[in-house]
C-alpha cells in the first residue's frame, strides 16, 4: 500500500479541485492526518479509505492499490422501468365523460387504458414559457399556465407527487458518451422534490439529472447534480458537453433555487402532446 499511495492521493485531491483543508471539511478528518497519508508518514484505515474515496469520487481499488481507472465508471441514465412512453397511441379526449379518469391532488390526470395502464398527463413547458415559472415560485398549478400543452406518457398505475415534463434548448447536456447525451429540444420529465426535503442528502446518485430552476441560470435548467453540500446549502452542477463553452462544476446555493424536478425519462423523439 506505501508504494504510490501517497501520489495517488494527492493526485485525487489536486485533480478533484480540492486541497487538505477543503477535504478535512468535508471528511471530518483533521488536514495533518490527510497530509501524514500524503507523505506516507501513516496509512487510513478501511473506514477511512471508503469515506476519503467517496468524497472524492474515485475508484477505491486505484487509490489503494493502484488498480484500474481514477475516475468511477461513468453513470448511465436508465429509462425507469416502471415508466413507458407512448408510442403510435391515440389520445383520447379528456373532455369525455365514459372516460375512468383519476386527477392527484398535484393536478396530474390519469386516464385508464383498456391494458389496466394508465395515461399520465402532465404539463410541457416549452422554452420561453419555462422562463417564467421562476416568476410563480416555481409553482406549475398558477393560472398562468393553464393553457401549457400536456406532455402524455404510460404508467402502471395512478402515481403520487407532481410531475412536470421541460423541453431542452441547447447543447449544454450534448456530450460525447453515448449514455450521456440529450440532443437539443429533447424533453425529460420527472417528479418535483418539495423544499422541505432539500435539507436532505440528494439522492443525486441514483437521480444524476435534474431541472434547477434558479435565479442564477434565469430559467429552469437541466444539469447533472454531482454533489450536495447540506451544511451550507449547495450543490455542485455539471454540463455533459465537454466544451469551455458551457459551465462544468459550478456551485449553485439552494437559496436561488425555486423549484427542483428529478428527472425520470429523457426522450428525443417529439413529444405527444394533448
């Protein structure tokens, strides 16, 4: 373990923006002992090897032994299996009484298919309408947005929460892996988290993207969440796209954040809209 360690260590730190001190903040470990490791005056135990290797987000294996990649495998963003588009559908009209329709206290209408499935119908907020949900507090149920086109997809049964579905403008999240590319003017959609959970730990893990509606982007944005600090209220965004052009680590304070959607689908095909 002595051999390469202490480089790999400090390679980490360094290559992940941080330094001794910022680290020990965030692992709770005291800057002379993570300097000691460093220099390979003393050795973590596994406990510790396990918290300085998630905080940093690298493979355990390399920082230990010097096995395989630095850098974890990439997240893929899978479709939820729950969860189906619908695909060369007829939409029916939701002005017909026979229809067995269910509304949840968010508005979502759930309208039963002939399968047992349902129809969920939430609102698309296109580009230039999206703007000013940040006026409304984020709030998708104001008068203003009444007459918003409805995003249509399949769900196995009526679902609780308020779902929203966002169309995307540029190329900020158009990357070079396969698994992480979501071309311009694509939709996603997904389930708000209410404020009084952002207090929480972000289950950004196994939610990777996310619609930030804050002051700071002017309108709600879709980024990659890749890190929550809840003792100063921030979290840390990224852009797919590989190019300066767009922003890549930026930290945002949830105090300019309006609204948080995770997101459950992409889709790039055009959206069914009713």
């Amino acid at each position: 373990m002595k051999q390469g360690f202490g480089n790999r260590l400090e390679k980490a730190v360094v290559d992940k923006g941080f330094n001794n001190n910022s680290l020990s903040k965030i692992v709770k470990i005291h800057p002379t002992t993570i300097k000691n490791w460093i220099t390979e005056k003393t050795a973590p135990d596994n406990l510790k090897l396990d918290i300085v290797a998630k905080a940093l987000d690298v493979n355990k294996d390399w920082l230990t032994d010097g096995i395989g990649e630095m850098d974890l495998p990439r997240r893929q963003i899978q479709p939820n299996r729950e969860v189906d588009t619908v695909d060369n559908l007829e939409i029916p009209d939701l002005e017909d009484e026979d229809l067995e329709s269910i509304e949840n206290s968010f508005g979502n209408k759930f309208v039963k298919l002939p399968t047992g499935e349902y129809l969920m119908y939430m609102p698309l907020f296109e580009w230039d309408v999206a703007a000013s949900l940040l006026d409304n507090e984020g709030d998708t149920r104001h008068p203003d947005y009444e007459e918003v086109e409805q995003h249509v997809t399949i769900v196995k049964a009526p679902l609780r929460g308020k779902y929203s579905a966002f169309r995307i403008k540029g190329g900020s999240m158009e990357g070079t892996d396969p698994n992480k590319n979501i071309p311009d003017g694509s939709i996603v959609w997904g389930r708000e988290l209410q404020a009084i959970h952002w207090k929480d730990k972000l289950k950004f893990n196994k939610y990777p993207l996310w619609i930030i509606g804050s002051t700071d982007f002017g309108r709600p944005t879709l980024k990659e969440i890749v890190e929550h600090n809840t003792d100063n209220a921030t979290i840390v965004v990224d852009s797919w796209n590989p190019s300066k052009e767009y922003a890549h680590n930026v930290t945002v304070s949830l105090n300019s954040v309006k609204m948080l959607y995770y997101v459950m689908k992409f889709e790039t095909a055009v959206a069914d809209v009713y």
